[in-house]
C-alpha cells in the first residue's frame, strides 16, 4: 500500500522541515488539502502553497480540491506543479469535463466522493479516472475519527474498479491510522492519505514505520 501524506496538521511554520522529513521516511506522496470554507467549513490554501511545496520535494504533489467548481482553478493548479488533481463528484455540474480537463493538462485525475454519497457516483466516470478517492470522514478537517460503515464501501469500489478500469487507484482519505489501517488495506484500498497519524509531533519515521508494521 502506498501512503500519502497530508500536510493539513503539519506545522506550517516548518513546512519545507515537515515535508522533507516525510520524504526521507519514505512517504509516497504528498496530499495537499485545498479548502474554501464553502463546499467545507474550512479554509485552507491555493495554488501560491502548492508551488511553494513544489520548490521542496520531489515527490508526486497529490492535491484535493474541496472546492465549489473547481474547474475555475485546474489550470492554476495544474501550473503551480500539482502531479495529480482531485475534484469532488459533490462540487461540479461536470465532473466528467473537469476529469477530461485535468488529463488534457497533463496531469493524473482524480474523482472524490462524501460519506453520504452513493458509491454508483462512479459508476459512469469510472473508466476516465486514475484515481478513486473515497472519503472515509466528512472532509474538512484532520484528526477525525474513521466512519466505520467506510469499509463496506471500499469492497463495493473495489469490486467496481476491478471491472470498469483496474488501472485506477483506490485512495482512502480521512481517519486512517495504526488503529484503522489494516481494515482500509483487506478492504481494497491502494492508497492510503494519513494526516494526524503522520504529523503529530513525533517523529514521521516512526509514524509510518507503526502503520507498515500493522501491515507485515
Ligand atoms: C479531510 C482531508 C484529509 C485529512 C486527513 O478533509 O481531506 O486529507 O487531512 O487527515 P487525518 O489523517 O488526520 O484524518
Ligand atoms: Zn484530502
């Protein structure tokens, strides 16, 4: 299983100190969490942080639009060097346009859903996605707690990507840690975003070397 690894509770003073801690721990790659206090109660960053995260790491910028019609900033972040973009299937009239846009850009795409979200949202955009991100909490914040009833619907996702595009990758994003990991990983995840279980304080090595331990 991969793991990315999301910044949001990292200490922003440090960042460029965070992120290549991360790197040399041998996270895969980095999630960038970009929120507009409208399609979530939060605020966060745009592509000015994306580019600076750019300057500091080599590894595939994996960046989460919770935005209200993203298709307004692919482009932007697209060139502020983001590697993959994620839209919410819950944020724009078209997601298969902004899916076509962010290819025609060059970059991976990327489709997420909600909790509340039924899972046949992918059904139809399936086979233009390189990934499926599966929201395993209501996104706007790090730190909460896994919704259990998310690890029925990773099997369903899997059983639906396994026939429609197995190229595509399941990524799970919200509550995993030691704790919830092994479950999201038999369930059928590939990709893993870890925030709080990562950057929390103490040491990123030692954070991810307990949550592959769960998984040897
Ligand atoms: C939630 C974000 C997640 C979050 C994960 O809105 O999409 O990426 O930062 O954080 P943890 O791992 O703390 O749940
Ligand atoms: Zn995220």
């Amino acid at each position: 299983m991969h793991f990315a690894a999301s910044i949001l509770t990292a200490d922003f003073g440090r960042l460029r100190e965070e992120i290549q801690e991360a790197e040399r721990a041998g996270v895969d790659w980095i999630h960038l969490d970009v929120m507009d206090g409208v399609f979530v109660p939060n605020l966060t960053f745009g592509p000015i942080l994306v580019e600076a995260v750019r300057r500091v790491t080599a590894l595939p910028l994996d960046v989460h639009l919770m935005i209200v019609h993203p298709e307004r900033y692919l482009e932007d972040f697209a060139h502020a060097g983001a590697d993959h973009i994620t839209v919410h299937v819950e944020a724009t009239y078209h997601p298969h346009r902004a899916v076509e846009r962010i290819k025609d850009l060059g970059k991976k795409a990327g489709l997420a859903i909600n909790p509340g979200t039924p899972l046949q949202a992918f059904e139809p955009l399936l086979p233009y996605l390189d990934l499926a991100l599966l929201m395993t909490v209501n996104p706007g914040f790090g730190g909460q707690r896994y919704i259990p009833t998310s690890t029925e619907r990773i099997r369903g996702l899997k059983a639906l990507r396994d026939r429609l595009n197995p190229g595509c990758l399941i990524e799970v994003d919200g509550g995993v840690n030691a704790r919830t990991v092994g479950e999201v990983y038999q369930a059928g995840a590939d990709v893993a975003v870890v925030g709080s279980a990562l950057f929390n304080g103490r040491p990123v090595a030692d954070n991810l070397r307990a949550l592959r331990e769960v998984l040897e």
